[in-house]
C-alpha cells in the first residue's frame, strides 16, 4: 500500500508542476499531446490527493480518492475543483502504474 501512495504522490505532483511526461512515467498510456495542451494554457496548478481508500486485489489495486485542485489559466483567474476520482492500477514486478482513471 506504501508504493501505491508513493505512485499517486508522483501523479498529483507531476500536475502540480504542469509535467506530462512525469504524468506519462505513473500513467503510460495518458494523452500526454492532450495534457500539454491543456497545461499550456495553465500559469500554475496544485494537486492534492485526499480520502484516498486503497483496495488491492493481487496485481491490480482500486484507488478512490477526491482529486482536489487549483489552478490559474494563463488568462487569469483561480480555479477549484474536487471531484471524486476512481484509478486503477496495475503491478508489474515490483512497480505500480496507473492504468485508468474515472
């Protein structure tokens, strides 16, 4: 459960600091052209996990959690959001990924 907290810590500072291919190396098949997009248009954003319930079922862990954020666009303004957020994650050796997000 450790290494699965360390990956999500990865995840929500990887948004935190506008990085897609720090998002890509937790989550290998996100759209990392469609996050550089978006990050673009971002000045800055802050990722916090809370609430996080880790379920694990041999290889494959459920991870429910509210993804709490907020950013400024590079037009201005803050934004906040904190939806309820389920990822799964898959084990390989010793390594957990993000393999969905709903």
């Amino acid at each position: 459960e450790q290494s699965i907290r360390g990956v999500l810590q990865a995840y929500a500072d990887a948004y935190s600091r506008l990085d897609a291919g720090a998002v890509q190396r937790v989550y290998p098949s996100t759209d990392v052209a469609g996050l550089q997009r978006s990050f673009a248009r971002m000045r800055s954003q802050r990722v916090q996990i809370a609430n996080a319930r880790i379920q694990v079922n041999g290889a494959t862990a459920t991870v429910n959690l509210v993804w709490q954020t907020v950013f400024e666009l590079s037009a201005g303004g803050a934004n906040r959001s904190a939806p309820q957020t389920t990822l799964t994650l898959q084990r390989s050796g010793d390594t957990w990924l993000i393999v969905n997000r709903r």
